[in-house]
C-alpha cells in the first residue's frame, strides 16, 4: 500500500468522524429545540413554576442559574487564574509543584457527583450553610477551579519567550512584566476559557442537587435586601436552578403539562449554553483582533 492511498483511507477515516459527531451534535440539538421552542413564551419566562398547577414557568429557576453562577465566576476566576499564574511563572520544577499539578489534575477528572457530595458533607453540613445559594456556589468553584487553572497556564505558556525576557531586559521586576505585558497577551485565550467553563458551570445538575436544594422560595424581586428570606440576592436560601428543575419535573412532576415545562426548560438551558459558547469565539477574535492589531 502506497502512501497516497494511505494519506486518503487516513483521511476518510478522519472526516466520517468528524461528520459521525456533527451529526449526533445537530440530532441532540435539533431533538431538544424542535421540542421545546414552541414551549417558550414570554409569559413562561416570567412565570414562577407551580408545583401542581399547570401553566408554570421557570422565572425563579433562570434567576437561580445566572446568580449561582455569578457567585460561583466570583470565587473562581480570581483564584484560579493567581493560581496559573503561579504555576507558569513562578512555581520551580520539584516534587511540591508536581504535586500542584497532581491535585489539579484529580480534581479536574472528579465527577461532578462526588463534588456534589463533598459539597454537602462541608459546606451544608460542617459550615451549616444548609441548602443554599453560597453552597452550591462553592461547590461548583471545586468543580471548576481547574479548568481556569489549567486555562491561565495554557495561556501565559502559550506566549512568545521574547515578550517575558523583553520586560526583564528593560529593567522591570518579574511581577510588573507579568502586569503589564503577560497578562494583556494572554487575556484573551484567558476570558475566552472563562466564558466557556461559564457555559459548562451553568448546566451543571448533579454537584446542585446536594448543595443548592430542589427548591426555591417565593422570590420577591422588588426586594433587593441580601438579608431578607425571599431576597434574590440572599445567599443563603436553597436555589432550585435550571438544570435541577428540569432533573426535577422529568422525576417527579406532577402537573398536567409536565412536558411541555421540561421541553421548554431544557431548550432554554441549551439556547444559553449555545449563546455562552458562541459570545466566547466572537469576544476571544475581537481581543485578539486588537491586540494583534489586525
């Protein structure tokens, strides 16, 4: 067998791949819009869900996902992206950074049920945060704080040689270079990583059902007063999200339209991730863009 033919069964093999997991993609998506568009309305956008009645929307639940996950961003974002930082610039080859490397590297690999579990052991149970907003929120910062790791040293790693030494030619200490030229040309690939774990934070299930609860109170939203027990903005009161809701109706619903309720979230979960992913590509080219100068 000659290289050409080879070079050609390589790459059939190669695009019927690539065809074989577009088409599952499309089929996935295609299956849980087709069922579900018709089911959005903005009166089920903003509509509090009911238990029993049907005619219910998923205004608390949308709310929950998008605060839990400015929460969760909150905590993550800043510690992870030091924590690359420290690990691409600053941390010496040994045992104590092979080590750092080992535990991001588990705990990227953990299923996102044991996080879940681990979640409710220390933060609702020992810190008796109980089912809340922060718990969830923490949870879901265990889950992704490596990926923005991992992203932030995939970032800096990535940059010339010539950019770091050039800094330290001129004078300017390892931190100032690090300020000032490193961190611009690596934000973008850096925000770009960020929106994507965002995506992939918010259709998280499994770590919530053990820290953020199954349900949600009555939120009043003309109270703005973190303290207050139906506040929007309360931490610590259970916060059923979108993903949960959607476990949740499918298990155990029982009201007449419990379809159409779970159609219709489920497509709205996709519709975000899907809005998610595609402003982190179209954010990550315009950055780039200009800071390329292109």
């Amino acid at each position: 067998m000659n290289s050409k033919v080879t070079n050609r069964i390589a790459l059939s093999v190669i695009v019927l791949c690539a065809a074989a997991m577009a088409t599952i993609l499309i089929s996935m998506l295609g299956y849980i819009l087709v069922k579900g568009l018709s089911s959005i309305s903005w009166h089920f956008l903003t509509t509090s869900a009911s238990p029993f009645m049907p005619g219910g929307g998923i205004k608390d639940q949308l709310w929950n996902s998008f605060y839990v996950l400015f929460i969760t961003m909150l905590l993550t974002v800043p510690i992870g992206v030091c924590g690359g930082i420290y690990l691409a610039e600053y941390a010496k080859p040994g045992k104590v950074t092979s080590f750092i490397r080992t535990c991001v590297e588990v705990l990227a690999s953990l299923p996102s049920i044991v996080v879940g579990m681990f979640g409710l052991l220390l933060f609702v149970n020992y810190f008796g945060f109980k089912y809340s907003v922060l718990s969830g929120a923490l949870a879901l910062t265990v889950f992704n704080l490596p990926v923005i790791v991992r992203v932030t040293e995939d970032g800096f790693r990535a940059l010339p040689r010539h950019q770091k030494e050039g800094g330290l030619a001129l004078g300017m200490t390892h931190w100032h270079t690090i300020k000032t030229i490193l961190l611009p040309a690596a934000f973008p690939s850096i925000l770009t990583g960020i929106i994507l774990s965002a995506g992939r934070v918010f259709g998280e299930s499994a770590a919530l059902l053990f820290t953020a609860g199954l349900s949600t109170p009555d939120l009043n939203f003309g109270n703005w007063n973190p303290l207050a027990p139906n506040s929007p903005l309360n931490l610590f009161r259970s916060a059923e999200t979108l993903s949960v809701h959607i476990w949740s109706v499918n298990t155990g619903g029982i009201m007449p339209d419990v379809d159409t309720i779970a159609n219709g979230s489920a497509a709205v979960l996709v519709i975000c991730v899907l809005i998610f992913n595609l402003f982190a590509r179209m954010l990550g080219k315009i950055i780039n863009q200009k800071f390329s100068g292109k």
